[in-house]
C-alpha cells in the first residue's frame, strides 16, 4: 500500500508540475463572432452525429428490418455505436494536425467530412430498396461521421481556451457544452414538430431523415463562418524533434489516465440522458410526441448547465465543479428513475431529464477546461482530443447498446441508474486527483 501511495503521489506531482509549466503569454481576446463561429460548427456536427440516436428505432426498422423490434433497435444502437470507433483516429490525426498546422485549418477539415458522413446517413435508401447495401453504407457514414467528431473537439476546445481573457476561461470553454446543448435543442424541436405533424408509419418511412436534410442545409454555413477564425496556435519557439502523440505520453501521461477516468463517468452520463426519448419509447412505452420532450428538455438543461458550471468555476475553482455536482448526482439518479418509472408521466419525464442533464453539464464544463489547461500549447488539442475521443469511444458508443441490452435482459428498467453510479465513482475519484488548474 505503501508504494501504491508513493506511486500516486509522484505521478501528481508530474501533473502539477507540467500545470505550472503552462505559459501565460497574452493573446489578443476573441470577438463575439469568432464565438459565434466555434460554436455554430461545433453544434452542426453535434447536431448530425446526436440526432442519430434520437431516431434510432426508425432507422433500426429502415436498415435493419427483423422480425423481432428489439433485435432490430439492438441493431440500429450497434451502428450507432460505430460512430464510435473512428474517434480517436480523428482524434489522433486532426488533433495532431491542429498542434502542427493550426486550429483553423482542423476544424475546416472537420466540418468537411462530417457533410460527406451526413450525407450518407440522409440519402442512403432503406433496406427494402437496395437490400444489404444500404446498411453497409449507414455504417461507412457513421465512420466518417465518428472521425470527423473525434478531430473536432480538441481544436474547438483549444481555440476557445486560448482566445479567452485569463479570468474568464471557464465561461468561453463552457460554449463546448453549451454549443452540444444546442443541437440536442434543435434536434429535440425538429423531432417533436416532426412527431406532432406526422403520423407513426410516416416517421418510420421517410420521416426520420428531415433532420438529417436539415443539417445538410445549414452545414455550408458553418463552413463559411469558419474560415474567418482566427488562429490562436502560438509559433513554437523551437522545432519539435518528437510528434504531439508521442510527447503527450512521455511528459503527460498521469494527465491522460486521470482525463479517460473523468470523461469516462461524464460520457456515460450524457448518454444515459440523450438515451432518455428512446427509453421513453421502448422501456415505458410513451408516444412519440411525449418522448421526443425529453430531447428538448435534454438541449435547454446541457445549454444552462454548461454556462452556470463555467462560470462558476471562474469563481470557484475547477475541482469543486467537477466533484460536488457529480457527487450529488450519484445520489439522485437511481431515486429519479424509480420515479420516472412509477410516474410514467410527461412531467415526469422532463423533470428526471431536466435535473440529470443539469447536473452532468455542469460538472462537465468545468472539467472540460481543466482539461486543456493541463496541457501545453504544443499538445493542447491533441492532448483534449485523444482523452476525449478514447473515453467516448470506449464508453459513449457502447452506453446505449449496454442499457437496451440490460433492461432486455435482465427486465429492470433500473440499469441505466446503476451505470451510472458505477462509473461516477471511479469518476469521483479521478477529479479528486486531478490538481486544480484554475490560477494556472
């Protein structure tokens, strides 16, 4: 045991000391338009990769046609979970690329490849039509979908911290989160306008792919705002002998364990609540149009909690952020649930939505700026990328498809509450490690 403490204890002083490490050099402070831009591309490509598992029983039936529906959502999840695997390849690769050529260019290339992905999720015909064809191209959409994602948090999330005023860090990179919230938002309005319009065969045939064709629309946007960022990427004093992936593991690597334990538990948690208008669905059997409430819900609280996590942890520090609301939801979510499940109501719904999100937002925000600010310039986005995309990869493709499977087969539909107090301690315990970076 003693060793154990020794090792802990030396591997946070590694950490502590790159932190104090970081270089406080004055950067020009960005406008309320480079803002605007950041954020509105980061939310199209949420808004493209997310809407996916909102509709996810439409396209299991449009893809993946079975006589059995559960089998077939267990499918549809599976693809989604797909999505998943090119993430840390983005991550890796455009993260990399962002440290070496700039956050500007990486982010174009980002939003470039996620057209092509939602493309090919919008316009690829169902099974029916083209027969095995069309689920092998869902997938392949899903993977530049996935890679596309992976590349684009690290850059985004970087180019926020480095822009913003010292005192103010949380608040900017908190339009991460918030950006996210934002397109579950959309995502939600467009579901229910589309649940309330059209009619249950007519959601299954041709009407989840309104949303998709929505993203379409509005990408060629982003690309245009986009390329008037500015870049915040500092020249490098010397040239680096050693690429970012590799330096990042030989100089921060305590940073990276505890980084894949905190994005672990967020991940798992953001999932559980974007999983909340399917669960609706399938595990309390309630409309479309009452479901699909839970994703309006699900946009509002991530946008509010984003912004109240960071700024309170401009005031606060980022460690209080990040445990004493995860703390507190370790203790609320199974009795929230129980009473979801005995409810059974739309209020019901949107509240156990509204107060699970908020929380998990929060704590979010606030973790996500400690996490860049550990690490260097020269490695920033990669750094941010490659923690960000292996958790998610790892837990946030699997969490839906491990839930469905859980309440399918154990019949509890008290198995998402359970996940997430599992991964909240191991969580806990990371943040409680983590040194605080705020003054850093």
């Amino acid at each position: 045991m003693k060793s154990i403490s020794v090792q802990a204890q030396s591997e946070s002083d590694d950490i502590s000391s790159s932190t104090r490490a970081l270089p406080v050099t004055p950067r020009p402070v960005m406008g309320n338009w480079a803002i605007a831009a950041t954020v509105t591309g980061n939310a199209i490509e949420f808004f493209d990769f997310l809407t996916y598992s909102f509709y996810a029983v439409y396209i299991g039936r449009a893809f993946f046609p079975t006589h059995n529906d559960f089998f077939s959502l267990l499918l549809s999840l599976a693809t989604f979970g797909v999505g998943f695997v090119t993430r840390p390849l983005g991550a890796f690769l455009i993260g990399a690329f962002a440290d070496r050529a700039g956050r500007r260019p990486a982010l174009m290339v980002t939003i470039s490849l996620m057209t092509v992905g939602t493309m090919g999720v919008a316009l690829t015909p169902s099974y029916a039509s083209i027969g095995l064809s069309a689920p092998i191209i869902l997938v392949i959409a899903r993977l530049v979908q996935g890679l596309a994602l992976g590349g684009e948090v690290g850059p985004s999330t970087a180019l926020l911290l480095e822009a913003a005023p010292l005192n103010r860090r949380g608040a900017y990179v908190s339009w991460q989160g918030a950006s996210q919230g934002m397109a579950s938002l959309v995502a939600g309005l467009t579901g229910l306008s589309l649940a309330l319009i059209l009619d249950e065969r007519q959601l299954a045939a041709w009407g989840w792919r309104i949303p998709f064709l929505f993203g379409l629309l509005i990408i060629p946007v982003g690309l245009y705002i986009r390329r008037r960022l500015p870049e915040t990427l500092e020249a490098p004093k010397e040239k680096k002998e050693i690429g970012a992936v590799r330096l990042i593991w030989r100089h921060h690597r305590p940073a990276l364990w505890l980084g894949l334990a905190i994005v672990m538990c967020q991940t798992i948690s953001a999932y559980v609540n974007s999983y909340m208008t399917t669960y609706a669905l399938t595990a309390l059997g309630m409309s479309s149009s009452k479901s699909m409430m839970a994703t309006v819900v699900l946009g509002i609280a991530t946008i509010a909690g984003a912004k109240l996590g960071g700024r309170l942890s401009d005031r606060f520090g980022r460690k209080p952020l990040m445990i004493v609301p995860r703390v507190v939801l370790a203790l609320a979510v199974y009795p929230a649930f129980l009473f979801l499940i005995h409810a059974r109501t739309e209020l019901a719904l949107a509240s156990v939505t509204a107060t699970l999100t908020l929380l998990t937002a929060m704590g979010t925000a606030a973790s996500m700026v400690a996490l860049v600010e550990i690490f260097p310039n020269a490695v920033r986005s990669s750094g941010m990328a490659i923690t960000n995309a292996v958790s998610v990869s790892l837990f946030g493709g699997t969490t839906q498809f491990v839930i469905a499977w859980l309440i399918g087969t154990t019949g509890s539909s008290l198995s998402p509450a359970y996940y997430v107090i599992a991964s909240s301690i191991i969580g806990i315990w990371a943040m409680y490690k983590l040194p605080e970076t705020r003054n850093t």
